[in-house]
C-alpha cells in the first residue's frame, strides 16, 4: 500500500497489534463478568436463604467424616 519502508514497517506493527488489543479486551471482559458472578455468589451465600443452605452443607460434609467418608484414600490405596 505505502512504498516508503518506515511507513510499510509502521503500518506491519499496527496490523500485528490488533490481535494483542482484541485478545485484552477479550480478558477484561471476561475477568469483568467473572466479579459480577463472585459477587452475586458471595451476595447470595451471606444472606439467607443462601447462608443456610452454606450451613447445611457445611453439617452435613462434618457429618460424613465419622463414616470415613472424606476425599482421603483408604490406606489400602495408598
């Protein structure tokens, strides 16, 4: 497109920076639309009834462990 060498060189550099500046905007976007989902989470969990279903579940994984049921391998596996 452009016969002078310094313009030809300018211009390759801009072309392969598009691809650089999509892909950060791609990561912002997704690390934005990650803290909406972790704050509409942590929101739902501190309030009820999400605080109770947290309580519930934390009883209940508690409960479990006398009954050897936990994320340990047996020994036997070991």
């Amino acid at each position: 497109m452009f016969r002078d060498k310094e313009v030809r060189f300018l211009e390759a550099g801009l072309l392969g920076a598009v691809p650089i500046c999509v892909a950060l905007a791609a990561l912002i976007a997704l690390l934005t639309a990650a803290r909406s989902i972790l704050f509409v989470a942590a929101d739902f969990l501190s309030r009820p009834p999400g605080f109770y279903a947290l309580m519930i579940a934390m009883v209940a994984c508690t409960a479990l462990v006398p009954f050897g049921m936990t994320n340990a391998l047996p020994m036997r596996f070991q």
